[in-house]
C-alpha cells in the first residue's frame, strides 16, 4: 500500500564561496512522498538513503537539504481550532497575566 510519508529536512545556506563553502543552518522544510509502506517499515535505512539521494538533487551551491526525519501520514490533519478561536484565546491568555 502506498503510503505519502512527510520528510523532514534540515535547510543549509551557503555563506562561503562553491570553492570554500561554509554551511549554516537555516531552519528546516517538509517534503512529501508516497512509498509502499512494506518498504518503509523493513528497509527504512534504504529509504533513508534514497530520500538523501533525492534532497541532494534540489540542492546546489547555494543551499542544501539535510535528512532529519521521516513519517507516514495515514489520515487528514484535524484543525484544532480556528485562526479567530486561536487568536482570542492567546488574548485572553496575555491579559489574565496582566
């Protein structure tokens, strides 16, 4: 069964020169991709190296991504509220401190 499995990257820039680059970590970035699930589960280090293989052809000189993580994804986020709820709740959080 496929299955659309999250990866978790680590975002570098380069700071340096292509001849002297000097990384620096950027914050990170989220990937999909759908892979059988028998995979994921008993050759989980071969699909770690092939998602590695694929984030090193989205980078170049100036930026590249590094594996941190991974996860199958087998339902639809719920929303835990809505943006408005989020907003008057963090409110009245800030001026009960007050």
């Amino acid at each position: 069964m496929k299955t659309l499995t999250r990866v978790l990257v680590q975002i570098h820039e380069n700071y340096g020169f292509s001849t002297e680059p000097h990384w620096k970590a950027k914050g990170g970035r989220e990937f999909e991709v759908l892979i059988d699930l028998d995979l994921l589960m008993y050759e989980k280090e071969n699909c770690v190296k092939a998602m590695q293989f694929f984030l090193d052809q989205h980078s170049n000189t100036h930026i590249k991504y590094t594996y941190i993580s991974h996860e199958p994804v087998f339902h639809t986020p719920e929303n835990l509220c809505s943006e408005q709820e989020f907003e008057n709740q963090l409110r009245a959080i800030y001026h009960a401190e007050k």
